[in-house]
C-alpha cells in the first residue's frame, strides 16, 4: 500500500514526465468546467462512485454543500478507497480539488499527482493538477482515507477539464463458425471464430434459446444445466468496454442426447504417483471401459474432488508439505455415470526446502527515475550481489517493455543486468508497481499474461521473477489478481526450478483484505509462490516505530501463511519477504539507520526468505531535505542501506 513516492513517484510520475516530454507541444489548459458524476453525492448513492470493501456511503451530515457527502469509513484493512473513471483529453491539464474532513485523507489521480491532508478538524479543500499523456483518454480519481484512521468525510469535489472525446459507439462484428464442440445429456461445449472491435472486445455472451446463458472472455463456453433429449438453439455476442453488443452468430441447434444410458463405466486401474513435491502430486492411472464412452475421470483427495480430467494423468495441487494424502479416481461417462473408485494410494508430501541460494538481499534499483547509480559501483561499495530491477509494465498491449517504453533487449537495462552478472551477482526483474500501464490488467487471461512473463524469463535466463501487485487494478481488482496467480502458476509449470515472488502492502498488524485473499487464492489456485514479500511502511503516521510496526507485520503475515498453508512457523519464515522503505517513507515515517540494521538482523534471526528496500536510487543522505527521489531525506552515508542488506544471510 503506497502513497506517492515509492510506486507513484517511481512510476508515476516518471510515465507522467514521460509521456509529458514526448510531446513537443506545450499542454493546454483545461477550461473550468467540472466533468465528474455526482461530485457532490447529491443523488443520496454513490452513483459514477465505486468504493473498495463497500465503506462507502451518502450521509447527511456533515456535508459541505448541499445535503449529502460521501463518508469512506476506514477500517484496520481497508482504506475505504473511492474512485471514479472519467474520459479526458490527451495532452490536458486539469485540476481536481475536494473539501475533505478526517484523518489521513487522500485525494489523487491513479498514475500522476497526488495530495493529502494528515488531520483536518472540520472542512478543508485539497487541490492537485496533472497532464494527462499524449495518448490518454481515460483518468481515474480517488479519495481513500488510511488503515485504522477512522472515518473521512468527502464533499463536492470536482475536476475541471474537457471532457473526452467522441463516446464509442462502435459494436464489434459479430462472431462466425458457432461450432458444437461436445454434446452430453446436461451440457454443450461451444466454440466460435473470434470478433473484432475498434477499442477491443471485452467478452463474449452466450445465449440459450434466446437468452443469455453465460458470459466468458474467450471463444470457447460450456452450457450446463440442460435437459437430456432436448432441441436447443445457441447464438453468441460480443460486447466491448464500452457496452456496445455485436450482431448475433449464426444460429446453432443442437439436440441433447438421451439420458437413457445408465451403464456406468468400469473402475480405473493402477492408480500410482509419478511425482511427488512438497505442494503437488502427480498421477496416472489405467484407462477404463465404457459402452458409449468414457468422457471424464475425477480425482478425489481424501474423499473430496480435487480436479476432473480426460486423460489418464493429472496433478493435484495446493497441497501442504509433510501431510498424508489418499486419492482415488472415478471414471465418468455422457451421462454422468460414475465408475466405482480405483485403487486407493496413500501419499505423504515431503518437506518445503527453501531453494539453495535463494537467501535474496535484493533492494530495488529504477533504472527510469532518481539519478540511478551504477549497479556494480554499489556492489563494489556494500557487497551486495542481487537488485530487485524495476519496472518491467505492458506496452501496445500485453507485451512486455521497461517503463512501458525501454526494449527488454539492447538497452540500459539489458546492460545493467550483464554487468550485475559479470560483477558476479545477478536480478530479479519486477513487473508492475504502484502505477503505470501495468500487464495484468492488459493481457486478456492467464496464459497471455504467462506468456508476457516468459518473454522476459527468455530475455534474460531468470532465476526468479517478483510481482509487485498494488493498486485498485491489480491488488484490489480479484479477477486480475486471480489472473497473475494462474499466470504464475503457468510459469512455474514451464519453467522448472525459478522462484516466484509477489510483493504486496500491508497494515502493521499483517496483510490487509485483498493480501489475505491474494494468501488464500494462492494456494486454492495452486500458484506454488515461493516468497510472499511485504512492504511495511505508509501506515500513515510519522510517529510510527519502524521496526516495532515492520516486525509486527511480518509477524501478522507469518501467522497468515501458517494458517492458509498449515506450516510451521519455520516453514511460513522461509516462505517471507521484508521490503522496506529507507529513510523518509511518503507519509513521513523514518526507517533510520539503526532502525533498518535491527530489522536485518530480526530477518537473519527469523531466517526469511527475502530482504529488500525501496530503493538504492535513494540510498544516499539529505538530512532535512524531505521526501526525495535522489536521497533518503535522513544523515546517512552512501550505499549504507544497501550494506546493511547485504548482511542479510537468511
């Protein structure tokens, strides 16, 4: 969870500057007229509002104008975050401003400027500008007040600006060749020829006899629920962000067959472990018989059903490491006739190792932001062998560049990385942060995104990849949290032997709502995260005790990780990454010197996986100068935090 320095200052607002500089023209200005829905909640709801946990609400009192405002109550682990997604003008600048009351109030545009107010007693108006890119036609504002900070109350609040351009009103072509791919007494498996739009097709609607029966991103679906020896007719649609439908498909009837079979299949034979890990185990099996045919078989886990498959193997995952497990299969027919079980096999999963050499002190260096200084001139002063190298984010789409703009080959960074390895150290690029054009929002599913990833496992021979995942669209957004899950889990599949790292916000009691689902969903979806890495800073008060607050969060995620996983505490440390924030944090907290060497050495103790710190462009003293890009604001000398990172030993 991040203010504006650590990912909006790297990121940003170096994309603002970016896309500022790229164009030669001077900005306009944007003319005062305010473009946002229900800026003042005078409708009593949250239309054109959406806010994260339902905190939200329209009160009648207090308000600063009219009868209503907006109230974002706060919790310990959530900071009740409003946003809206307005259509602007590329090259524009505009000004937001809101009368806010309460504690820790924020108020900014995702990816740009933003300002905050750390107490405000009764109303007081906080004001911030930002140019948009050359090519930008969407901005989303937000309001979000801080972890156990209480309530904050919003009011008028208003962005000045034109509007954006032409609303698009262009409907995707309709989708072809609508195909039955497999038909059952109960369900029909559809495939189809893609659409195409002039933005982009968001997904596909899938209609029953004329209504509409499922919605999917991609071209294929399956239609359960349906009755044996039935005529139904099928048509599809596409749609695109922005609501507008295709014409329909070409209109496909299918009959079910009778559900008259009821010869279920014979039981499968042989059931062994090909493979055995701490968190998976592998299968396989003998094919059984059927008189009209064996469609599915289904593997049970102690009873319950773990995964269904067509084949003769399959891996169960998200399992837990030193724990005995019985698994059976049943065949299964069209009919949905169930074999009687196979043979049982008995499992024991071994115990989690953490990887040889993967004791990771790594602090972050940006080679786009803060006077970046040469990686090997760092190694040579403190020791340290590997960087966290930031940020790998999408370009055109679901594909891969450095700040969206630098080439993964040729430039600064490719450099960077050989002589990092030359010096005898090596990387962990990081993909995402707090803003930018992140690649999990863009690529259309996991596999995309897998293959995104690839491209830069490919570019560079990578040992190890980290997923930054913050913000309202990838960390609070549960479909694409889900989606860099699966992702990841692809990767681990093709890329025997690499460690992945998620790296995420925290509150100083542990992880907050989407961390504890981000926890959860990893092992449902059996993602097999080697470190799960939190930032534990901006909790959103100078007085903070840096290390009492850090400790107390790594404690909170230590016990999260027992609790999902079943681990011991020793397991759950080998499985924790700490990245900090050296010196002055974007709230005003002080990480000092002593301060950071007694969290090192609290992670050598413990014996973590993973320390970093946010970041090494910083590492250097200003005692007074504030929040910097180039310093970290406190009396240090150069490359201290990074030496004490390098005595980190795990």
């Amino acid at each position: 969870m991040h203010a504006p320095n650590r990912r909006a200052t790297a990121v940003g607002a170096a994309a603002l500057l970016l896309a500022t500089a790229a164009v030669a023209a001077v900005p306009s200005s944007a003319s005062a007229a305010n473009i946002l829905t229900n800026p003042g909640f005078e409708t009593g709801t949250l239309s054109g509002w959406s806010c994260s946990g339902g905190l939200g609400s329209v009160v009648s009192t207090p308000v600063h104008g009219g009868s209503k405002a907006l109230a974002g109550a706060a919790s310990a682990s959530d900071n009740a975050k409003c946003v809206q997604t307005v259509a602007v003008q590329p090259n524009t600048t505009y000004s937001l401003s809101s009368w806010v009351r309460g504690n820790y109030v924020y108020l900014g545009v995702t990816g740009g400027a933003s300002t905050w107010t750390p107490a405000a007693a009764d109303w007081k108006q906080l004001t911030v500008s930002f140019t948009t890119g050359a090519s930008q036609t969407s901005a989303e504002v937000y309001l979000n007040g801080w972890f156990g900070q209480g309530t904050y109350y919003a009011d008028d609040i208003s962005l000045d600006g034109p509007g954006g351009g032409t609303p698009d009103t262009q409907a995707p072509t309709a989708p072809t060749g609508l195909a039955a791919t497999a038909t059952a007494a109960t369900q029909v498996s559809l495939s189809w020829g893609a659409s195409s739009d002039n933005v982009g097709v968001t997904g596909y609607d899938v209609y029953r006899n004329g209504t509409l029966a499922t919605t999917v991103t991609g071209t294929t679906a399956t239609v359960t629920g349906l009755t044996a020896s039935t005529a139904y007719t099928f048509t599809v649609k596409a749609h695109d962000a922005a609501g507008n439908a295709s014409a329909a498909s070409n209109s496909l009837s299918v009959t079910t067959p009778s559900g008259g079979d009821q010869q279920a299949p014979t039981a499968p034979t042989g059931l062994v472990a090909t493979a055995t890990a701490a968190t998976q185990v592998s299968l396989s099996w003998g094919a059984s018989s059927d008189n009209v045919g064996v469609t599915a078989y289904d593997v049970y886990r102690n009873g319950t059903l773990a995964t269904s498959v067509t084949g003769t193997a399959a891996t169960v995952t998200g399992l837990t490491a030193s724990t005995a497990y019985t698994f059976t299969v049943k065949a299964r027919d069209a009919a949905g006739n169930a074999s009687a079980a196979s043979n049982a096999l008995a499992v024991t999963t071994p115990p989690t190792t953490t990887p040889s050499g993967f004791k990771q002190a790594a602090p972050y260096l940006y080679n786009g932001w803060g006077n970046p200084p040469a990686a090997t001139t760092v190694m040579n002063a403190t020791g340290v062998k590997w960087f966290t190298l930031a940020f790998v984010l999408a370009q055109n789409g679901c594909n891969p560049a450095w700040d969206s703009q630098r080439p993964l080959l040729g430039g600064v960074d490719q450099q960077t990385i050989n002589a990092v390895r030359a010096a005898g150290g090596d990387v962990v690029p990081s993909f995402g942060g707090w803003s930018g054009n992140k690649l999990g929002p863009n690529c259309a599913d996991a596999t995309a995104l897998a293959g995104a990833y690839q491209k830069v496992i490919d570019a560079y021979n990578l040992k190890a990849i980290d997923i930054d995942i913050e913000n309202t669209d990838e960390f609070e957004n549960y479909t694409v949290q889900d989606r860099i899950l699966n992702a990841l889990k692809i990767v681990k599949q093709k890329n025997p032997g690499i460690r992945t790292i998620v790296t995420f916000g925290t509150s100083t009691s542990g992880p907050t709502a989407p961390g504890n689902r981000l926890i959860e969903q990893s092992k449902a979806l059996g993602a097999d995260i080697d470190v799960f890495t939190i930032m534990p800073f901006d909790f959103g008060n100078a007085s903070t005790d840096m290390y009492a607050a850090t400790v107390s969060a790594a404690t909170g995620l230590k016990n999260k990780l027992k609790s999902v996983y079943g681990w011991d505490d020793a397991t759950a440390y080998a499985h924790l990454g700490i990245s900090g924030m050296n010196g002055l944090s974007d709230t005003n907290e002080t990480t000092t010197v002593a301060n950071w060497t007694a969290i090192r050495d609290w992670a050598n103790t413990n014996h973590i996986a993973r320390l970093a710190f946010w970041s090494v462009n910083r590492d250097r003293g200003c005692a007074g100068g504030g929040l910097q890009e180039t310093c970290s604001g406190i009396a240090q000398s150069d490359w201290q935090f990074s030496s004490i990172t390098a005595g980190f030993t795990g």
